[in-house]
C-alpha cells in the first residue's frame, strides 16, 4: 500500500474547485511512454499549470502499471528540476471498469480513479461508482464518474452510438454515488475521427470538414442541476488539421479525420468543465514528426533521431492547449 501523497502528487479536489471559481480548466493527457510524460511535464512546468497524468488500460497493457506509476513518481521529481517548485500533479485512471482494477490504482499510489459505469443500467452505475468512492476516499483519493455514452473508440472503450447525459439524472447520480467530478456526453467523442462527414458540415472556403457543435444546452442543464459541481469532458482532442497534413504528406493515410474545435473547448472550459481529457492530438502531433523525420531523413535508424523531434512537437502541443484552450498557466505556482 502507497499513498499518493508520499510521492509528491495531488488528488482533484482543490484543483477543480480553483478552477471551477477561476474559469479555466485542468489538462487531463494520457501518458503511454516516457517522450510523452517529459513533454507533459516540461510544459506544465514551463507554465506552471497543475496537470493530470492519465493512465487508461491501453497504457496498462502496453507499459505496464508498476513502471507508469514510478514514471510518474519521477514526474514530480523532474518537474522540481525543471524549477517548478511546488508542482501539482495529480496520477489518475482513465477509464476503470471494475472495482478490483480502481482499488488495485488506489492502493499503488494513484492519486484520483475513474470508475466508468456508463455502458452499465443506471442503478448498476450508481451502485458500482458508490462501492469505488467508500474505498478510495478513505486514502482521500477523487473519484470521477460518467453518466451518458461516449462515442468512438479509447483503447478499450468502443461505443457505437452516443447518448447524451440527461439533466435530470444527475443530482440523484452524483448524492447517492457520492462522486467527486462527473464525466457528461454532450457530443464530444473518443478517437481521431469523432465524426462521420455525413455528420459534418464543408466549410467551402477551405473544403475542410466542420463538426457538428457540442450541446452546450445539456451541460447548461447538467450546470443548473448541479451548481459549482466539477464536470468532465473525454473525447477532447482537436485533431489538428495540419498534423493530419503532414502525416497525409509523408505516407499516411488518415483521410477525414476530425476533432473538437478549439473555441468549443475554449467555451467550455469558462464553465464548470474543470477537466478537458486530451490524448489523440498528442499521438498525431508525435506521429506527424517521426513521419516527417523518416521522411526526409531515409537512412536515419536512431530512435532518439524522429522521438526527440515527435517530443519537442508534443510539448508545443501541450503548452498551446495549456494556454491557448484551458487558460490553465500560471495557476500552479
Ligand atoms: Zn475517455
């Protein structure tokens, strides 16, 4: 048994409600290997923006959990380095499916879980979500839930078609839960392509394609219901155009692939979305560079050749969503 705490990370609490009363929103981006965590880290301390480190059960597969866990256990350490001398840093699952899997995080030193019920009938959820909150907060560790489904694909979250939360569940949802954040379905969706062109709008001067916009009258409604409660968005990423340029450009193949708007996040990241998850446009930002690289470079067969460019790319990425998206700088100092 570790406790969060002893490795220098923060639980969500404090974080959200500074960020609910502040008006911007918290990062949430998914680390699977260690060019992603430095770039993570490197631009939360260049910024000074509390960040959570995000590990789903894709990650866990791939890197394995004992050595994300350390990894982020260096990541506090790394970021005093850097000169941030009080970081905050919270270690969250994304994405857990049963207790034993979100006991398994609290009890090696995850600072905050998702437990994701949101595929389960209601009460199922509620009853599934409960059991996680009376285990985690005895360490004092957050618990974010989801009500309403996601589409896309996450790892191993696939759902065809999404639904959007209903207003009028979530005040019995989160008092008889007893959760700490509440990840709600108002149209944004998992993966590089979350929607279809026949979804989609053209804009004719650039022949891209338009998304459909979020339903911000459902989070109006879910905010209504719940005044001051810290609300989550997954599926976040914009799927930056000219990533998917260049990744097109040095011999991939990602026709049609479309993201959230920025100025949609922007918006709601004014509100009571206090945690915008972004993990897609981090893989096509390292994916655009090592293409490149490769690319232009044939004969190159050193790793750190294409990985240190696709990370100098990513920790571009991350500060323009620190700054630009969530308006988070600064907030950690
Ligand atoms: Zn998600």
């Amino acid at each position: 048994m570790v406790n969060y705490k002893d490795l220098g990370l923060v639980n969500t609490r404090e974080m959200f409600a500074k960020a609910i009363n502040g008006g911007y929103a918290i990062p949430a981006f998914n680390f699977n290997n260690m060019e992603q965590l430095q770039a993570i880290i490197k631009a939360s301390a260049e910024t000074k923006s509390p960040v959570i480190l995000q590990v789903s059960s894709g990650a866990r597969k791939y890197a394995n959990q004992t050595l994300l866990r350390y990894m982020a256990q260096g990541a506090v350490e790394y970021a005093k380095e850097l000169g941030w001398e009080h970081p905050q840093i919270a270690l969250h699952l994304d994405h857990g499916n049963t207790f034993e899997l979100c006991k398994s995080c609290v009890d090696f030193g995850f600072s905050s879980v998702m437990i994701d019920g949101s595929a389960l009938p209601y009460e199922e959820n509620i009853a599934l979500t409960k059991q996680v909150v009376e285990y985690a907060h005895q360490f004092d560790v957050t618990v974010e839930a989801e009500l309403g489904v996601l589409a896309g694909v996450e790892d191993d979250v696939v759902a065809e078609e999404s639904h959007y939360t209903k207003p009028e569940e979530v005040i019995d949802f989160s008092t008889r839960s007893g959760c700490d954040s509440l990840a709600i379905s108002i149209g944004t969706s998992h993966g590089a392509y979350k929607f279809t062109p026949e979804q989609c709008t053209v804009d004719p001067a650039t022949g891209r394609l338009v998304p459909p916009p979020l339903a911000f009258d459902v989070l109006d409604a879910v905010m209504d219901k719940l005044p001051g409660f810290p609300i989550v968005l997954h599926g976040s990423s914009s799927v930056p155009q000219e990533y998917v340029d260049i990744i097109n450009k040095y011999g991939g193949k990602m026709p049609n692939a479309v993201g959230i708007p920025e100025d949609q996040l922007r918006k709601a990241a004014k509100s009571a979305v206090c945690k915008i998850n972004i993990d897609s446009d981090s893989r096509l930002a390292f994916t655009a560079a090592v293409r490149q690289v490769l690319a232009e470079k044939p004969g190159e067969f050193d790793p750190r050749k294409y990985c240190g460019p696709a990370r100098d790319e990513m920790v571009k990425l991350y500060t323009h969503k620190i700054i630009e998206v969530l308006g988070s700088d600064g907030k950690a100092l």
